[in-house]
C-alpha cells in the first residue's frame, strides 16, 4: 500500500480545484523575531516586485505586530500567516494571541509547534491542542515536527518525530487535515552549520509520509503535503525539491532575502529577478536623486558612487540636505574618504576622472548610471566596463546609443549593453505622444517646455559662446532654448519621426516643468474624449509612468513626483476637433531618475 502512495507522490497537481490543490507545491516564509516597520514595509516591496511562479502556494508569516500591516500591503497571490496562537479564544490571558483574532484580522494560515516553541517546553499535546483549536476557527495549519542533534546521530529520529505526529492524528478529523501541511525541521541542522542531504530529508519525509497512512490513513497520507524546514536556499532547493516527498520548505533567514524567489520559483522556469547592484558615475543632481530613488526600491542597491570633485564628507552633506526635495529621509555619514554610509548600507566611493579607472567590480556593480553628462557616446560610456561594470544606462541623450523611454518603447529593449534613458522631457511627452498617436493619430506637433532652472545655466550674466541668451542670469530671466526632445521622440516612436520638434523656455524655478504639445490629429475628438484616452492609459498601459489630474495644481504640487508625465484635464484647450493643445507636467528630475532605476530593473529581467 505504501508503495503506491510513494508512487503517486511526485504526481503534484497545480489546478485550482479543491480535489486538485493537494500536494501543489508550498513554500511558507518565517520571518521569525525580525524586522522593524521599514524594513517590514521594505520586504513587502521586495515581494510585491518579484516575478513568483503561479504554479506554488506560498504563505509569509511575519511577527504578530506586523502581520495586519503585512496583510494590508502585501500581493494577493502570497498569503500571510501567523508564527503561533494559544489553545483557546480571547479573554484575559495577557501576551497570547488568538486563533479568533486571527481569523478576524483575515489571516489565513498559522505556524504551530515551531522547535523554537518547543524549546520552551510545550508538550505535543498542548501543540495539537493549538493545531486544532486553530483549525476550528477557520485557520489552516503548519504543524512543525523534527528532531535534535541527539537524536540523529542516535538513529531515533523516528523515535523523537512520530510522538508530535501522533499527537496531531489523535484531535484532527480527517476533514481537518485538507487544511494541516506538515513542516519537518531537522533541528539539527537549523543554523549550526550542518546539512542534511537530499537523500537524508528524503528518507525522513518518507518515513513521515508512511507512519501518516497508519495512523490517519492512506487518503490523509497520499494528499498531505509535507515540506522541509532545514534551512533550504536558493542553492538547495531544486536538489530538495527533486525528491518525491518533499513538497515544499518552510523558509526561515532565507524568506528575508532576494533569494526567497529562487526558492519559490525552484520547481518552475520563472525567470527569479532579484535585486541588482548599481553604481553612479557623477553625484550632480540626477545622481543625488538616484540615490534618493533607490532608498525606497529594495529591488536596486547602490554600492558605490564616483565623482573626483566632491569628497566624501561633502556627499554626506549634499544627500542630506536639498533646498527642493527636502531633508535625506536616511542617516548619511561619511566613514572615511572611500566610504559612504546611506541608510545603514556602505557604499563605496571613488574618485576618478578617468572612467576606465574606476574599479566597479570591486564593488560588485552591475549597471552604472552615467550621470555626468559627458560620456554619452557608446564609446565613451563604454569605458565603464573595462573596470567590470557589465551594462551602462546613460541619464542624457545619445548620439549612437539606443534610446529607451519606459512605457513607450522598453519592449524594444534586445539586451544592449549601453543605453540610453533619453532626456526628462522626452520621458514627458513620449507617453502622451504615443496615447494620441495610438488613438486619433498625430499628423503634427509643435511642443514647448517650460523648464526650471538646471546647473548648466549661469547664476548672474556670464559668457556662453555657443548659446548666448543660454549665458543670462537663470534667475532673473525667462530664456528661450533649444531642446530635442521633441525630435528624440521619433526615435522611440518611428511612426513621428518628423512629426514633431519643439523649444524650450527656461524659468526661474527651481524644479517640475511642463510640456506644451500642441498637435493636429488625423482623426479628429473632442477634448473630452482625449482626455478620457490619457486618462484610461493612466490607469492601465501607462499606470505608474503617466499620471492624470484634474485638479487646479501649479508646478509646485508636482516637486517629487516620480511619474514620468502628469497630464493636466484642466489646462489644455482644442480648437478644433483635430487641433489641439496638451499639457502635462513633470519633476525634472525625481520621475527622471526614477525611469533610470526602472529601465535598469527592465533589462535585468529581460537579461
């Protein structure tokens, strides 16, 4: 009999059934005593963005004080648990948690009888008397079991293992157990250094998959999953996953690192994109704002900055204070001369002149941001990588390098190693060019920027040979410019080339500036109508690139904005059915730097 359960153990079904849902793959996430409310908040970041497979269940159960947090924020495909609860309801039982007030939070599953629990002297009835008061009120269980070190090399690890599942098989129903999946932990091998074999876990689950059919019958057996909670990692998964009776882990340290996708993922093709390891090159005003980007994105680290002109104790000052974001949300600190200390993460710090000196690899840099405006050719850009870097995004337009522009033309993307992130204006009125072309056709298009104020441009009247308007004082004057922006945008739509060029006005504010598109259509609409089309692409094929307003905001509502474009219903205006001008606004440089982070995270996973 209990060959032809093991027969039919690798046999997981992954449909959406009742029936069908037994033994489809399970990884339970324990975060155990760990994390404080950002870096919580900072996990549910990281699992929201991570590519996990449809194909497992997978539940995280964080310490109580956060779970509703967790729950509140966290995707809908991941389920939250709790790491225990005490055998009866509420009342006056000060520091217990209930099954009840789980139930009521809207949790789902709850871990019981965790070595760590047991440690601290809970019998196994008591645990089955949790387990199953647990399940009365609705909640489903991880029932722990495993041994210690004694008992391994003893050879009584059955001895030890099967009391704690006797005393689950003797209050569960059998309709009790379609919601108990069982988490063997190898104590021994929980944090000491030694690891069990695949072969080891394998023989072990068995063993427990066999004595289940004794005691609680073939049909418990067959359909209960049972999975390994001995420190698995992205690394051990697959082997461990290979065996026939293992049907998932439960997670400790692991579920609170990049790699918890890796171990999701470990059955599937799902490509597992995990954070990827970033470099600046010019700390100026994208560069800053950059860093300030990647402090709430868990997917990206910055781990090293160059600059040859500020030393490190000026970096701690400039990222500290900024007269139009605002004060650093972090602690900065200068550790020494090559080290910079953001939010408690290190990063190192160079200072060459030379691109091809910078030693990216010793910090482990994957993509560098080019953010000094001078090495923008794919041949200057390229210099980044005789010092290991492997991709190169530059923050500026290119004469040769591709140019992406996020929600535009990124599907593009064929793996290049140095792109272009186009300019601030481009990623502005690209997303609002193509939504008109794709519905009503734009048969042509003048655009003017109002731009604010940026560092090229002088304080006081100054020489500027090339561009002598461009040589007044910034602040005391509006100055007509030129831009391509315009004209960038078709080259990441091919369909405007020609279509479009522009100017720009260059005002005395800070920061946030605005696009003018003023455009004829092939198919003519009323104002309302396209409005309705930004507004519908706002919400869907553009949501987090182009955002909507109709509210009667000014260019200061905007500063921080991480959209690329925010398109104002209340400040354009049609003359025509097929003449008509656009508005949207833009943080020239917060929704900038912002597309940097995410074209980067874009060509991770597309690599």
């Amino acid at each position: 009999m209990y060959s032809k359960i093991a027969a039919q153990v690798s046999k997981r079904s992954f449909h959406s059934s009742t029936a069908d849902l037994a033994r489809k793959f399970f990884i339970g996430g324990n975060w155990k005593c760990n994390g404080s409310v950002s870096q919580v908040d900072e996990l549910v970041t990281m699992l929201n963005s991570m590519e996990l497979t449809s194909e497992t269940e997978v539940v995280v159960c964080p310490s109580q004080v956060y779970v509703q947090g967790v729950k509140d924020k966290l995707r809908t495909d991941v389920s939250v648990g709790a790491q225990d609860c005490w055998t009866g309801g509420n009342g006056a039982f000060t520091g217990e948690t209930s099954a009840d007030m789980l139930s009521d939070m809207g949790v789902n599953w709850v871990i019981i009888g965790h070595s760590e629990r047991r440690e601290k002297g809970e019998a196994n009835e008591e645990v089955a008397a949790k387990a199953k008061y647990a399940l009365d009120k609705g909640l489903s269980v991880l029932a722990c079991c495993g041994e210690p070190l004694e008992n391994r090399e003893a050879g009584t690890t059955n001895d030890f293992v099967f009391p704690q599942i006797k005393a689950y098989a003797d209050v569960f129903t059998k309709e009790d157990w379609e919601k108990v999946v069982i988490a063997y932990e190898p104590i021994w091998a929980i944090g000491t250094g030694l690891t069990a074999t695949p072969e080891q876990a394998q023989e072990t689950h068995a063993d427990i998959r066999k004595y289940l059919g004794e005691i609680a019958g073939a049909e418990v057996a067959e359909n209960t999953r049972i999975l390994y909670g001995g420190s698995a990692s992205g690394a051990t998964a697959p082997g461990l996953s290979e065996k026939a009776d293992i049907d998932g882990f439960l997670v400790g340290g692991a579920s609170l690192k990049a790699e918890f996708a890796d171990i999701v993922n470990c059955q599937t093709t799902v490509n597992s994109v995990k954070p990827v390891n970033i470099g600046i090159n010019g700390f100026g005003r994208i560069g800053r704002l950059v860093m300030r980007a990647a402090q709430n994105d868990p997917m990206v680290n910055v781990v090293a900055v160059n600059d040859p002109f500020i030393p490190t104790n000026y970096m701690e000052y400039m990222l500290q204070y900024d007269t139009v974001h605002g004060q650093y949300p972090a602690e900065v600190i200068a550790d020494s001369d090559s080290t910079l200390s953001v939010g408690g993460k290190p990063l190192t710090v160079f200072g060459e002149m030379d691109p091809s000196k910078i030693a990216w690899g010793s910090a482990d840099v994957d993509y560098v941001i080019e953010s000094t405006g001078v090495f923008t050719s794919i041949e200057k850009a390229s210099m980044h990588m005789e010092g290991g870097a492997k991709k190169v995004v530059i923050s500026a337009p290119s004469p040769d390098a591709p140019m992406h522009v996020m929600g535009v033309n990124h599907l593009e993307y064929d793996g290049a190693d140095i792109v272009s992130n186009a300019s601030c204006t481009t990623n502005c009125l690209a997303p609002i060019a193509k939504t008109i072309n794709d519905e009503f056709g734009l048969k042509e298009g003048l655009m003017t920027t109002v731009h604010a104020v940026t560092a090229t441009q002088q304080t006081v009247d100054g020489p500027s040979q090339k561009d002598w308007r461009g040589g007044r004082a910034a602040c005391y004057n509006i100055i007509p410019s030129s831009t391509g922006a315009a004209k960038a945008v078709g080259k990441v739509i091919p369909a405007l080339d020609g279509k479009l060029t522009g100017m720009s006005f260059r005002v005395p504010t800070a920061n946030v500036s605005v696009v003018d598109l003023t455009c004829r259509l092939d198919k003519g609409a009323s104002y309302e109508t396209i409005c309705a089309a930004l507004k519908n692409a706002s919400e869907t094929n553009m949501k987090g690139i182009l955002g909507y307003t109709d509210k009667q905001v000014v260019s200061s509502d905007f500063i921080s904005c991480p959209y690329s474009s925010i398109f104002d219903e209340k400040a354009g205006i049609s003359l025509t059915d097929d003449f008509v001008k656009l508005v949207s606004w833009y943080d020239n440089e917060a929704g900038y730097s912002q597309r940097c982070l995410d074209l980067i995270k874009h060509m991770e996973k597309t690599n």
